[in-house]
C-alpha cells in the first residue's frame, strides 16, 4: 500500500469521513496574497482535503421549519448540519490528522480551520458574518483546495458539489511538508447546470443568487479547470440569513434594519450597531439558517433521499 493510499484509508476508517483527496500545493499558487499554501507553510508540499456528508435527517429538520412552519425542528438542523457537531467534530478530526501525519511519518502538518467560528478576527469587512473565505479570517479557501483534489466542483450557488453529496457535506483540510501523490480536478459530467435547472435562484428570497444569464458570471479556476458560477451578491444573503428584515426572523423578535434586500456595506455596518451580541450564539450574532441553496439543491442524489421518501413537498421548484 502507499504512503498515499495509507494516509487516505486512516481519514476514511479512523477518522470516518466519506471523501478525501489530495492537491499539490502549488495547484493553489494563484490564490490571493497570503492564502496559498506555501504563504501559509513554507516549504508546503501538499493540501489533503477530507469531507463528512451532512446527514439526511439533520438537512430534513430544516425542511420541516421551511415548509411546514415547525419552528422547533430547525434546532435539529442548526446543531447537526449548520453550527455545533459539524464544526466541532471536523475541527477535532483535522487535529487528529494532523498529528497523525507528523508523529507517524515525521511531516510538517498544519490543521486548517473549518468555518468561520473557529477563526480569528475577520479581516477587510466590518462585517461579522458571510464575508467570504477571503475575509472571514479563514487562512485558506477549503472549497478551492477540495476542487484541486478532484472532489467535485462549484455549482452557480458558489456552493461547492460533490456528485455523492451535492452541497450538504462540510470540509476540513491540512497542509503538509509531506509531497504525495495527487488527485486530478474532477472531470466527470457538469455537476451543475444553471441553465436548466435554477432552483437555487428561485428558492433564495432576497435574489441573493441571479438567474442564468441575468448578469455576467464570475469564474472559479483552479489548474486547468475552470467553472463559472453566479456573482453572488453577498449582501443580500446576509439579509436572509441574518434577519436583518422581520420578515426572515421567524418567532424571533426582530425590526427591520435595513429597508431593501440589497444593502450597502455601509447600511450592513449600521444595521449591525443595531443587532445586539447574542452570548448564546458562538458566532455572537444570532442566525437564522436560511441555507436554501443547499438544501434544496438536486446535486447528489436529492430526489432520491428527500422527495421520493417524502421528506420534502418541494416538486421541481414549488412546494405542494
């Protein structure tokens, strides 16, 4: 067995997670200034990507509050699929992994954070939450280095996909001095085809995500691959899923902060003066888990796994 293949059974025994691939490091030389691999590591050879799918029943219990109004059952979905074990084990398991690599073969291996909340301060925005990975305080963008490893691709969301999972799959990462054997960028069929499909768009309430064609695309490349996805407008998402309007806060107290879905920077700051700190809330600002883009999205299996079981109501791009 090789060192390789070796490295890549522990992540999927020992560590149970359902994907892993490996990029050269220099694949992500052209990532902006201090997020390549070698400006976080000097002298790094590879980036090992791994992933643990979302679990079904975890994504439903948001289905349950979308489309049904069961408040309730959304705490099933932000503590299994959004906020708490995800993070939480992913960050354990990177740890883990990392410290495998250098105690059993003498490598250099950095764990990277895996959301937002386990990062530092957020640089280049005042604002706190969906700044991007190049402003959230993240070292490195995972989702660029899983497109290099061969895992899948972008879709129009500017979700990553997989074909197994889609978008309902989180990520950790390590970067290593250990040089490997590397995973080419996935060549399979296009995982996302905005054109005919455009649920993502049609299912996201402020038209954070433009149709196909409405205004230019913005390209994802990696290597020799190259995607294009919408030109999300951040801002606008940020109003969803952050209820910066009323009518997004579900039973949560709320005013409108803002009077349009597609606020300024300098409206986002002001609105957020106005939202208090929530200590119960280990990112501070409340959430209010829109995240239809990825739970609605058909990629890996969707049909399948919620509308034929008959988890959701959703038929095509309406609810019965």
């Amino acid at each position: 067995m090789s060192v390789t293949k070796e490295i890549k059974t522990h992540i999927l025994s020992a560590r149970n997670m359902d994907l892993v691939g490996v990029a050269s490091a220099g694949a992500l030389k052209k990532e902006p200034k201090f997020y390549a691999p070698e400006e976080i590591m000097p002298g790094a050879k590879s980036v090992i990507v791994f992933g643990r799918r979302l679990a079904d029943g975890a994504v439903q219990a948001q289905m349950r509050k979308l489309e049904d109004g069961n408040m309730n059952a959304q705490s099933g979905y932000a503590a299994y699929a959004s906020n708490l074990a995800p993070n939480f084990l992913l960050m354990f398991d990177t740890f883990n992994i990392s410290q495998y690599i250098e105690r059993t073969f003498g490598y250099t291996a950095v764990p990277l954070p895996c959301g937002p909340m386990q990062n530092g301060v957020p640089t280049s925005t005042p604002v706190p939450n969906f700044a991007g990975p190049y402003k959230c305080g993240m070292p490195m963008n995972i989702s660029m280095a899983a497109m290099a490893a061969g895992l899948g691709e972008f879709g129009w969301s500017n979700h990553f996909l997989t074909p197994e999972y889609g978008p309902r799959i989180q990520f950790g990462a390590i970067i290593t001095s250990m040089e490997l054997e590397y995973d080419k960028p996935y060549d399979g069929p296009r995982l996302c085809d905005p054109e005919m499909c455009g649920i993502c768009t049609k299912m996201c309430p402020t038209h954070a995500i433009p149709a196909f064609g409405e205004r230019p695309a913005k390209t994802m490349a990696v290597e020799d691959k190259e995607v294009d996805v919408a030109d999300l407008k951040v801002n606008s998402c940020i109003v969803a899923s952050c209820a910066l309007r009323k009518e997004f806060a579900g039973r949560v107290p709320v005013t409108d902060l803002v009077d349009n879905y597609d606020p300024t920077e300098e409206e986002l700051v002001e609105a957020f003066a106005k939202k208090p700190i929530d200590n119960l809330s280990l990112d501070h600002y409340p959430r209010y888990f829109c995240d239809k883009c990825l739970i609605y999205c058909p990629v890996g299996d969707w049909e399948k796994r919620f509308r034929d079981t008959g988890l959701s109501k959703v038929r095509g791009r309406t609810v019965e």
